[in-house]
C-alpha cells in the first residue's frame, strides 16, 4: 500500500503564487508515476501535471503550461506543485494520485491507484 498526503492549499488571489506538497509513504518502489489531479465541485476530476519517476519526464495540460511545475524530492519522498500566476479557474481540490504503471494515457484520472485526501486552492478575482 501506498499513502499520499497532500498539503500546501489555501486562498490566494490572482496572480499569487502556491506550492502543494505531496509526501509518499508505505510501498514507495511499487510507484512508476504521480500525477496532480483537481475537481471542481460538480465536474469531472481533471489531470493537471504529473512526472515520471524513473526518468523524471514530465506532463501538463494545456491550460496549466508555463505556470504549473511538477517536481519531486527522492531524499523527502515528497512530490510538489509549484504554480504561479494562479487564475480563478485554478480554484479545486487538488489530489495527489499515484500509479504503480508507466504508459498510456496518464490524463485518465481512473487509472491511478492511489489518492491523497485532497487540497482546497480558491484563487479570488
């Protein structure tokens, strides 16, 4: 099993900077792949940025390019998402999700295996 513990959400307003912090624990070696994953209330999760552990690449959805940077910590086991220039429609939960597969679409919010309990980031106009 693996635990996903995210942390760093709060109210900012646009323009702001933020930095959401995953940290692993349990099975760490069985994880190929961690994404950053938010839901609005009444929408469908959506994939913002992942990486790749075993060779660091990394992926973002278009609307989230140039703001967002996905990174990871190997000596503190932890993931971070550093974004700036926040928007109001950057305002979600934001998971952390964790996949024990490489390949595929990793936009596919089912296939991660494991979930962190969710972040709150409002951004106010």
């Amino acid at each position: 099993q693996v635990q996903l513990a995210e942390s760093g959400g709060g109210l900012v307003q646009t323009g702001d900077s933020l930095t959401l912090s995953c940290r692993i624990s349990g099975e760490i070696s069985s994880v190929q792949f961690m994404a950053w994953i938010r839901q609005v209330p009444g929408k469908e999760r959506e994939f913002v940025a992942g990486i790749a552990l075993p060779f660091s690449a990394t992926y973002y959805r278009d609307s989230v390019k140039g703001r967002f940077t996905i990174s990871r910590d190997n000596a503190e086991n932890t993931m971070y998402l550093q974004m700036n220039n926040l928007k109001p429609e950057d305002t979600a939960v934001y998971y952390c999700a964790a996949d024990s597969r490489l390949g595929g679409s990793y936009y596919y919010t089912k296939r991660y295996d494991y979930w962190g309990q969710g972040t709150q980031v409002t951004v106010s106009s």
